[in-house]
C-alpha cells in the first residue's frame, strides 16, 4: 500500500517536460494525486542529468535547466544502482512503494507490469495517472 504523504521518483526525462511542453510538472503531479506529494530524486538519476548538462548541445541545455528542478526534490542516495538507470528506478520503486513520473515508454511499461503506479505525459498537453490502487484516491 502506498502510504502518505505519496513519494514521486522522477526519471530524468521527466524533469525536461516544462521545456517541452510548457508545463509545471510538480503542480501538475500533484493534481493528479489524492493527497500531498513527496518528490525524490535516486542518485543515478541525479548522476544521469549532471552528465548531461556538461554536453554542448540542446540536451545539455535541457539538463542545465534540469539541474535547477532537482533542488525541489529529496535526493535519496543508497539505491542498488547496478544496471542501467532505469534498471536502478525499477529497483527502487518496486522496493519502496513510490510512484514514478517518466516520459519513456519502455520504462513505463516494465513499472506497470510489477504493478508500480506511473505518471506520465499523455497527448502532449497533459499528465495522466494509471495504476494507482483503487481506494486509495
């Protein structure tokens, strides 16, 4: 069960959404939810974005931009973060009962077959929800 306040783990994609599509992902998530959210940020995903942001080019911008947002989440560190960083997201999220706000269908995909609530981008306009427990909106 997940329990309140709700723990948001956010991919590194995700926090290129109010670039994209002019957006504020963390009022917009918490729109989404039945009660107060918590967002977190794991190391590998941290990790992932400073690596990015030293990139000359578009992307590298986005994650400088990216960077800033961070600091609106709690960085949670002691994650098994062997594999790639979706390996180390799936990890956490099924370990700890979060939900996990990504834009990447794949990763979306292996969250929804263990079960773990996701937060994503539907069309290009708006934040959707899907498998939150029923009774607990």
């Amino acid at each position: 069960m997940i329990q309140l306040p709700y723990r948001v783990a956010l991919d590194s994609n995700f926090f290129f959404l109010p670039l994209t599509v002019r957006m504020d992902i963390f009022s917009e998530t918490e729109r989404l939810l039945p009660g107060r959210a918590q967002f977190i940020v794991i190391k590998p995903v941290r990790e992932e974005i400073e690596r990015l942001s030293g990139r000359r080019s578009q992307l590298g911008r986005k994650a400088k931009f990216a960077l800033r947002l961070l600091k609106r989440c709690e960085e949670i560190g002691e994650v098994d973060a062997a594999g790639t960083v979706d390996d180390a997201l799936v990890n956490y999220a099924k370990r700890h009962r979060v939900v996990v706000a990504t834009t990447d269908r794949k990763l979306r995909k292996r969250l929804r077959d263990i079960n773990v609530p996701v937060i994503y981008l539907r069309g290009r306009s708006r934040l959707e929800l899907e498998g939150f427990p029923a009774g607990e909106d």
